[in-house]
C-alpha cells in the first residue's frame, strides 16, 4: 500500500478509498476464511467496515497493513467464537468428518477443527509468516501464551492430519 493513498483515503478522497479497500479486500476475506471459516463472510464484511470506520484515526499511514491486520484477526475471532457458542456442539467442525479426497485431509479444514485460540495463532504463524512476539502483539496476549498456544495447535492439527 502506497502511504500516500492512505493519506489521500484518510482525508477524505473517495476514489483512493474505493482503491485501498478493493487493495484490502481480498487480503481481509483470506484472513477471515482462514480464522472464521464458518462466519467468513460476515467477518469480512465487519472488518471492512472496521477499516472503514477506523481509517481517519490510523496516526502511521505507512503502517496499514499491520493495522489492517490486528482488526480483522479480533473480528474474525469474535465471529468465530460467536459461531461456536451458536453452533450447537453436534454440529461443530471439530466433530465433523473430515473432508477427504482419496484419504488426503484438506489443510483448511484440518485448521477449522481446531478451537478458535490454537487456530489463530497458527494461522498467524504458518500462513501470514508472523513472528511470536508480532502473534502476541496482534492478539494482544503474553508471549508465553503465543507459545504456549502454538505447541497445543501443532500437536492438535497433527492428530486431526492422522486422523
């Protein structure tokens, strides 16, 4: 993302705000349908929003991505652990069958097994390339706990793999 247009976008220039969310847009829903795999839509959709609402106040232009991140991994995972108060326990993705294709598990649904906290931290860490203490910066949690959640995801998304 070019800071200028997130300036221009900031002050109200509604063409480099068109641009920088068609920009964001499909980085934002590939986050979401990644954490939320069951609300994605509507968690792209509340991120976009949240962007949207929040642009004026972002202070380093030059830092948008990182901000654009951080709000949509918290709505992903306030949608995702809303579905699943919501979704009653039968009917969950972790008791569900895997999706198989000739005894292959898809990784995506391997992940949407896996409960919200171990799921984000390590899609954060396989998928987005981040760093522990950027995880725990981004989640807004201890580093100890970062780790502590990415042994407990690994050892789970293995037994779902096996499985």
């Amino acid at each position: 993302m070019d800071p200028e247009d997130v300036a221009a976008a900031q002050q109200g220039d509604a063409l480099a705000l068109d641009r920088l969310l068609d920009d964001l847009a499909p980085y934002v829903r590939r986050l979401c349908a990644r954490i939320a795999p069951a609300a994605a839509d509507d968690a792209t959709q509340e991120a976009l929003l949240a962007i949207f609402r929040g642009l004026p106040s972002l202070r380093a232009p030059e830092a948008i991505m990182t901000w654009v991140r951080s709000v949509t991994v918290r709505t992903a995972v306030r949608l995702a652990r809303r579905h699943d108060l919501e979704v009653p326990a039968e009917e969950t993705l972790v008791d569900r069958p895997a999706a198989a294709l000739e005894g292959l598990v898809d990784i995506d649904d391997a992940l949407a097994r896996l409960p919200v906290p171990q799921r984000v931290v390590l899609v954060l860490r396989t998928r987005e390339g981040l760093s522990e203490p950027e995880i725990a910066d981004t989640l807004g949690i201890p580093l100890g706990t970062v780790k502590s959640r990415l042994h407990r995801a690994r050892a789970a998304f293995r037994e779902v793999w096996e499985s």
